[in-house]
C-alpha cells in the first residue's frame, strides 16, 4: 500500500508543473478574453453599433479567445493535432456550403468597424437612396425617398461605392432652365444671383455661378450652381425655392419662358406645279 501511494504521489509530482502551467493558460486566456469583448463593446458602442450586433461580436471574441487557452492548455497533456486537424476539416466544409453568409458576415463587421455611415444617415448605395433604418450583421436595412424598405446584403453594400449625404456639410445644386433670345443676359445673371442667395439654407462659399453654355433651337440654355447647407435644407427643397421666387422675379421684369412654337399649315393648300413650255 505505501508503494502504490508512494507511486501515485510521484505521479502527481511529476504532471504538477503542466497542471500549474495549464491552470495559468486558462486563467490568463479567460480573463483576456472577458476584458477584450468588453472593449470591444465599448467601441462599438461609441459608434452606435445596435446593441444586439455588438453583444454578439463581444461573446464571439470572448469565446474565441478561451477556447484557444483550452487548446493551448490541453497541449500541455497530450497531442491534439490530429484532433484540430478534424476539425479544421469539418469547419472547412462548414464554411465553404455557407460561404455567401458568412461573406455577408465579414461584410457586416468591417461596415460596422469602419462605419462609412450609421443608423439615421441619408445614403445612396447600389442604386438606393434613401435612410439607414439598420445595420445588421447580414443585411443593412434603407428605407428609400419614395417609402419602400430595402434590404441590401453587406456583401453588396461593401462591394459598391457609398455616398453618405449626410456627412457632407454642404452640397451642389443645379438648375437647368432656359431663356427668350431677346432676353437680357446680364439682368437674367443678376436676378438669379440674387433670388438664389436669399433662400434658406444657401452657402456663400463656393460662389454661386450662372453659366450660359447652350444656343438652342429657340432658347438659350443656362445652369445655375450654387450651394446649400444640407443640415438646413435638402436639394429638392432648395431647387423648390429658388424655382418660385425665379418665375416671381420673371414675370416682374417680363421675361418669358420660351416654348417651341409649331406653324400649322392649311390643310388644302394647293400645290403649284411647274408645267412645261
């Protein structure tokens, strides 16, 4: 009996610094594990990640990180390489048969990382204007102008250029029209200069500018740039106003819209035929 517990103490003895080494892996993967999924999810937090998404890239983290403290922990006993190896295998035909999931999911977590637009923004994305309403970890979700919600894969969203309207503080705005032959340019200049700069919203750097480019056929084509203040008003909204307050100006100094004028012919007009002599 002293040699069987004389032998299963120097047992002990000898595997006691890999239990030691093994309980030391573990403890320092698990509590790395906990304080990186919390500063994940303080970062997400601070770019208005919704709070499920970020709950989930936190626990994913978490686990990842532990579970790689098992593997190392478990290496101190025996051998797993074949066991990883299994199941690298199955994790490999796993994310092959789902590989558009999990493209959509990568996709997901680097908009949310980089965050070319949030909840709330006004975006234009793969055809799409319209209103964030989501980010989720497959799909971001746009309500567009006209009122229909479109759910546009991150994989596509990520893979096409993004315009965020919103975080341009100021934006261009053009105004086609056209005036008589006998109108008087410099006064049209003047006139749309100053209705443009008294509407809501307008920014005075850059300038305003009215260029004449086209002789049509019974007009003279122009454009009106100028720029508005989106935090103040929108495009459409500005194109509105200064439409309005345009034709109020028009018609106070007689300047008409021109328009195609058409001849009609009489409908028995006699044909002159030469004859001859």
């Amino acid at each position: 009996m002293p040699e069987i517990f004389s032998s299963l103490t120097d047992g002990v003895l000898a595997i006691l610094p890999n239990i030691l080494t093994a309980i030391l892996i573990f403890a320092i993967s698990y509590y790395a594990g906990v304080w990186l999924s919390r500063l994940l999810r303080r970062l997400l937090f601070k770019q208005n990640a919704e709070p499920g998404v970020s709950h989930l890239l936190a626990q994913l983290l978490k686990w990842t990180i532990i579970s790689l403290g098992i593997i190392a922990a478990l290496q101190r006993f025996f051998n797993i390489t074949a066991f990883l190896t299994g199941l690298g295998i199955i994790g490999f035909t796993i994310g092959f048969a789902m590989q558009n999931i999990m493209q959509n999911f990568a996709s997901g977590v680097i908009l949310l990382v980089q965050q070319p637009f949030k909840v709330g923004d006004n975006v234009g994305i793969a055809g799409f204007d319209g209103t964030v309403l989501k980010i989720g970890l497959r799909t971001t979700e746009i309500k567009t102008l006209d009122g229909r919600i479109v759910f546009l894969p991150n994989a596509d969203v990520l893979s096409q250029p993004i315009i965020n309207y919103t975080r341009a503080k100021s934006r261009r705005v053009e105004l086609r029209m056209s005036i008589p032959y006998d109108a008087d340019t410099d006064l049209v200049r003047e006139i749309l200069l100053n209705e443009t700069k008294s509407i809501s919203g307008f920014v005075g750097s850059p300038e305003p500018l009215v260029l004449f480019h086209t002789f049509g056929a019974y007009s003279i084509d122009l454009s009106l740039l100028f720029w508005v203040d989106t935090s103040v008003t929108s495009d459409a909204a500005a194109k509105d106003a200064v439409l309005i307050r345009i034709k109020q100006a028009f018609s106070i100094h007689e300047i008409a819209v021109p328009y195609p004028v058409q001849v009609q012919l009489p409908a028995n007009r006699p044909v002159k035929r030469k004859t001859k002599k």
